[in-house]
C-alpha cells in the first residue's frame, strides 16, 4: 500500500467511525463553528480538570469526510493536553493545513499525516481546519469568562 492509500484509509476509517462523537453534558467549553463556505457547522465540547488539562472533549455536526475525520482526530490528539499545550499545537496544524509549516515534523506515520494533502486545495484546507479553530476559539473564550469570573 502506498502512503497516499494509506492516508486514504485513515481519513475513511475517521470519517466512518468517529472517535468522540456526540455530545457532553456539562461541558466547560462548548463552541460552535461553520465552514462559510459550504455552511457545515461543527460544535466542540471539552471539559476541562482542575489543573487547566482537557480531560475529555467530543464533537458534533455535519460536514464532508475531511472535516469529521480531521475532528475526530483532533478529539484524540487533544485529550490530556493542557490548555497552552492545546493552543500550541492548533496553531502548528494551522500552519502545517496552510503550507506554512511542514507535516514531515509530525512524521510519516503519524495520522494527522494523512490531512498533508489538503495544502494543495484552499476549500479543503478550511473543511480540514474547522475543527480545530473551533476549538481555539472555544479556548479563547473560555478564558475570556475565566478572567472576567475572577474580578
Ligand atoms: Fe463542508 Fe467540507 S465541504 S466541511
């Protein structure tokens, strides 16, 4: 099998069985996001421990097969990280999807891998980001309330 299949099949076995799909009850952090340019939306729910780590975190909505395998990707990439470490990595994908960045640093095999070929087509690099600005976004806001909780 090459690698362009296998990154093919990665995407297909995201896109047919979701990791983390659903939604949480109770969630710290719940943020919604469109994809303006086909009108598919996505809502990330996280929930978030006591030392500021995603403890848990899910994903619903509707979208192509770029956009559920890359969030549901994203859920399992992203559980156990701390906030900072959240942000720090969305902002590497953002540059990796746009072609600033260079997905060899993750390596070959690392299933995030198979978005690599996103770069090329700009519709897609906004279905493959959706999830993850989602979450940036929710973060941001997060702590935006968080601030505004403590004065
Ligand atoms: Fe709508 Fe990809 S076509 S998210």
């Amino acid at each position: 099998m090459s690698l362009d299949e296998l990154y093919g099949e990665i995407i297909l076995d995201h896109y047919k069985n979701p990791r983390n799909a659903g939604e949480m009850e109770d969630p710290s952090i719940k943020s919604q996001g469109f994809n303006q340019s086909c009108g598919d939306d996505i809502t990330i729910f996280v929930r978030v421990d006591e030392n500021g780590r995603i403890s848990g975190i899910r994903f619903s909505g509707h979208g192509c097969a770029i956009s559920q395998s890359s969030a549901s990707m994203m859920t399992e990439r992203m559980r156990g990280k701390t906030l900072e470490e959240a942000e720090e990595f969305i902002s590497r994908m953002r540059k990796m999807l746009t072609g600033g960045g260079d997905f060899s640093e993750l390596g070959e095999y690392d299933e995030l891998s198979a978005l690599r070929g996103v770069t090329k087509f700009p519709m897609r690099v906004k279905c493959a980001s959706l999830a993850w600005t989602t979450l940036e976004t929710g973060i941001e806001e997060f702590r935006g309330e968080g601030r505004a909780n403590r004065t």
